[in-house]
C-alpha cells in the first residue's frame, strides 16, 4: 500500500474491488434481505417528506394517510431489491409517479427509485431499469404538462419543460452512474476470476514440479537399492564382504532418498521459505556415476557444462539421473555414456546405452519419459528418446542456457 502512494496509482480496492466485495457476491448466491437499509431509507423518505411538505405548502397538495402509504410502499419494495429487481424497479417507479401525479411534495420519494434502478442495473436488467425510468420521466411529462388539471393541486398549472428537462438530467444521471458501476463490477468479477484461475494454475504448476521431484528422486534411488539388495542376497552366503558392501550402499542411498524427499515436503510445509539445502546440478553429476556404480553400471562422462541458471542445472540433473535409471531398470547394458555440449544458446545432454532392453518398457515408457519432456517443455526445450539404429536406446536434450526462456 506505501508503494502504491509512492506511486501514486489507483488504490487497491479501485482495482481488485473494495473489501465488502465478497460480501456482496456472496448476496447474489443467497440473497439476504436488506433490512436495516430498506428501514434506513424508508424512515429518511418519510421524514424527508414531510420537511419538504412543510417547504412546498401552498403549492402542492398537503401529505395525507394515502401519501404516507405510498412513501411506505416505495421505500419497502426496496426490501426485495436483490431478489427481484426488475419488479422493484418498475414498482418503485408506479409508486413514484402515483405520488407526483397526485399532487403531493416533491421530495426524497425518488430516491427509492434511484436505488431500485441501481440495484436493477447493477444485477444486469439494464433494459428494465431503463424503460422503469423512462416510464416514469413519460409519465410526469403527461401528468405535469397535460393531466394537470384535472389532478390536485386546483389551480396548478402546467411545468415549465426547464423543469422537464432537470427531470430527465437527473434520470440519466442516475441510469448512467449505475452503467458504471456495472461494468466497473464486471470487472471485479472477471479480474477475480482470472486471479482465482491463475493461483489454480500455480498450484498444479507446483504440484506436477513436486510430483516430478518425487518420481525422479525415488525412481532412481529405489532402482539402486533394488539391484543392491539383489546383489546382498546373492552374495550374503559365499561373500559377505561383498554383501556387506552393497548393504551399506543400500543404506546410503536410502538416507540420500530419504533427505531429498524431507527437503521436497519441507516446501509444501512452508511455502515460500528458502530450501534448507541447495537443489542439485549438474556439479553433482560425479554423484549421479558413482550411484550408478553401485548399481553395476560404469558411466563415462564427456564434456563439461557451462554455468546454468538454477532452474535449467536441476532440469539438466534430473534427466540425466532418470535417463541413468531407465539403463540400470531397463537394460541389459551395464554400460553408459554422459556427453554434455553446449554453444552459446543451448545444452545439449545426450545419454546412450548400449542395450539390449530387458523389458517391453525399454528405456522407460512410463513416467520417466514423461517427465523430462515437460521439464524439458517448461525451459522451452525438447527430449528426444527411443532405440539407436545400432542397437540400444538414446536419449537426447536439448535445453535453452537462458533463464528467460525457461520461465
């Protein structure tokens, strides 16, 4: 709000609306009924008309039990302004031009008929509330320039069209303000549901980013532990040193798993609060061959990579790692090779192995792939996958180095 001032922009509520808003969206779900404000305005019509009786005497017919009536019907049609409001309008509107054509004061009648044609407006009857006000500025051209003398007061005589004119200034006047407010509504409304549409995007936005994060953290370090305890039971009779080995490679990969997974839930936890540790990069890479090591995979790593914005180095990690556990799930190969190259605009990660596939979901069919392609897509980049014309499978990244393209 200060920054706003220091700009000196619209404030808040002009642009969002103002806080009763909801409020007043929530009336239009279940209407209530308006009460304290339909008392309010019909008590002020009551007593406002009697002051301006006491300032036209002479000149207007004097306020009778009838006139009081028809100040009481005007101001409590009001009462079903929400629910119905083209028949309040047009009500409003009748009762008004009852009371004008009967002589009485001009006053603070025109007042319910004013907030009926705002309410009418406002709930989108604008041809209602248009032909209620028309009606009535028809009828008190009639009645003031024609009708006259034959209704009360005696001896009146016909209005001036100055008069006529200030009526009918003031019925647009009235209909034009609450356009207005219409569309200014309409606006709220339309702005509040793109905001409301846009936290919903956010939130499954973060949801597949926490999904995918989950997926390739337990993917590959179940893949290990899998082919490691495998291996510790092959091996617990006739080398327990080796099964000892592989245990305890077991056991820090679970505690690796087991961290990462803590540090993903932690931002679910606490929104917005920085990471207790770094998200991991292509720096880790050494990681990533000595996991796969563990597993019975030798990798050979090619090239270095470039500096990476952070959004871009834990994309490029991930689907290296995935690519490396689609080898260890997938195929017969217990060799693979990383080679990383980059120019000026892109990164290039390419991982091959040399099959053959195990299973019909060679080189991953299921999420895996999945994944990294919309990692992929979300930097403005692509993944190729699929089966080398010499046998076994390749799969190939290409990732924009810039952060704009991969925001």
């Amino acid at each position: 709000m200060d920054e706003q001032r220091a700009r000196g922009g619209p404030p808040q509520w002009w642009r969002h609306g103002p806080p009763w808003w909801d409020r007043w969206g929530e009336g239009e779900r279940a209407p209530r009924w308006p009460w304290r404000s339909t008392v309010a305005v019909t008590v002020f019509v009551l007593v406002g008309s009697t002051f301006a009786a006491h300032g036209q005497e002479g000149e207007r017919a004097a306020l009778d039990p009838f006139a009081r009536v028809l100040l009481v019907v005007a101001g409590g049609l009001l009462l079903w302004r929400k629910r119905y409001p083209v028949a309040v309008v047009f009500g409003t509107a009748g009762a008004a031009l009852l009371y004008l054509g009967a002589g009485y004061p001009y006053g603070p009648v025109l007042l319910t008929v004013a907030l009926a044609c705002f309410s009418a407006i406002v709930a989108g009857h604008r041809w209602a509330a248009w032909a209620a006000m028309g009606t009535l500025w028809a009828g008190h051209v009639l009645v003031a320039h024609w009708l006259y003398q034959w209704l009360p007061p005696s001896g009146d005589s016909a209005a001036s069209w100055g008069e006529e004119i200030v009526v009918a200034t003031w019925v647009v006047a009235i209909a034009a303000v609450s356009e207005l407010f219409r569309v200014r509504r309409e606006q709220w409304v339309r702005e509040r549901a793109e905001r409301a549409e846009a936290a919903r995007r956010r939130a499954d936005e973060e949801r597949l980013r926490i999904a995918q994060e989950l997926h390739d953290v337990l993917a590959h370090s179940i893949s290990v532990i899998n082919v490691q305890a495998g291996v510790g039971l092959a091996l617990l009779d006739s080398d327990p040193e080796q099964a000892r080995t592989a245990l305890t490679t077991i056991k820090d990969q679970s505690k690796e798993a087991l961290g990462e997974v803590r540090q993903v839930l932690d931002t679910l936890r606490a929104p917005g609060a920085a990471p207790r540790a770094p998200a991991p990069g292509l720096d880790r890479l050494s990681e990533l061959v000595e996991q796969a090591a563990s597993a019975g995979l030798t990798v050979e790593v090619e090239g270095e990579p470039p500096r990476l914005p952070p959004g871009t180095d834990l994309a490029a990690f991930r689907i290296v790692q995935e690519a490396l556990t689609n080898v260890v799930r997938h195929s017969g190969s217990r060799h693979a090779r990383v080679r990383l190259a980059h120019d000026a605009d892109v990164l290039r990660l390419r991982v091959d192995d040399d099959g053959p596939a195990t299973g019909a979901d060679a080189g991953g069919g299921g999420n895996g792939l999945v994944g990294m392609r919309e990692r992929a897509a979300a930097l403005g980049g692509t993944i190729e996958a699929g089966p080398r014309p010499d046998g076994g499978f390749r799969v190939l990244a290409v990732l924009p180095l810039t952060a704009s393209a991969g925001t």
